[in-house]
C-alpha cells in the first residue's frame, strides 16, 4: 500500500495537483506526519469515509519533492543497520525507515540507536 500512496503523490506532483485523496491506511497517517513535518507537503485532512485528502506544496510554481521513490519490495528488502544509517548524510534528501519503534526518518532512527528497513526515500 505504500507503494500507491507513494505514487499518487508523484503523479499528482507531475501534474501541479493542488491536492490528491486516497484510502486510508493504518500506517499512511505515519508516512504523511513524517512528510508533514519535513515540510513536504501543506498538510492532510481525514473525511468521514475513510478517505484522506493531501495538500501538495510548491515553491515558486515548482513541486518541493522532486523525487519519491520506493526502495524496499516485498521481494527485495532492504535493512540498514544503525552504523549504516548514521553514514548517511541527511544532505540529498530524506530515507523513511521503518524500525521496531516504529516508522520514522533515519535521522530519528539514529538519534534512537535503531536500524531497519528502508522504505523510500524522498527528495
């Protein structure tokens, strides 16, 4: 599901969406906090059918996140341990981990002493 949430968002950045809904998911409320609070995205409202509207951000006409991609497949997972997570620097953009404390950016991964799965990364 990840995946289809990830890609709404890209096709809807491709096509200067102001806004882009979708069905609710237990952890996709974790996923747009994080892209939230990275000033990603302007915000998200729930409706009362499960439905969640996401309001895109631009910056002078252009869309903010260049790139969403998704890194970790059912088939072929990705882990990082947290020696791993820490070289990486923060500078070209922002890995979403999920980790057994839950789904966060690997910045707060490391900060926390975790590792885990990559799920996407975002630019």
């Amino acid at each position: 599901m990840l995946a289809k949430i990830i890609n709404r968002l890209r096709n809807s950045y491709m096509v200067y969406h102001l806004e882009v809904s979708f069905k609710e998911v237990s952890f996709c409320t974790k996923i747009l906090d994080i892209l939230w609070k990275e000033n990603l995205i302007c915000g998200y409202k729930k409706t009362n059918n499960d439905i969640i509207k996401v309001f895109l951000r631009y910056h002078d006409g252009s869309p903010i996140c260049t790139r969403l991609i998704i890194l970790s497949r059912p088939r072929d997972r990705l882990y990082l341990s947290l020696i791993d997570l820490s070289r990486i620097s923060d500078d070209f953009g922002i890995l979403i981990v999920s980790t057994p404390k839950g789904i966060m950016t690997s910045k707060k991964a490391v900060c926390k002493g975790e590792g885990g799965e990559i799920l996407a990364y975002i630019a």
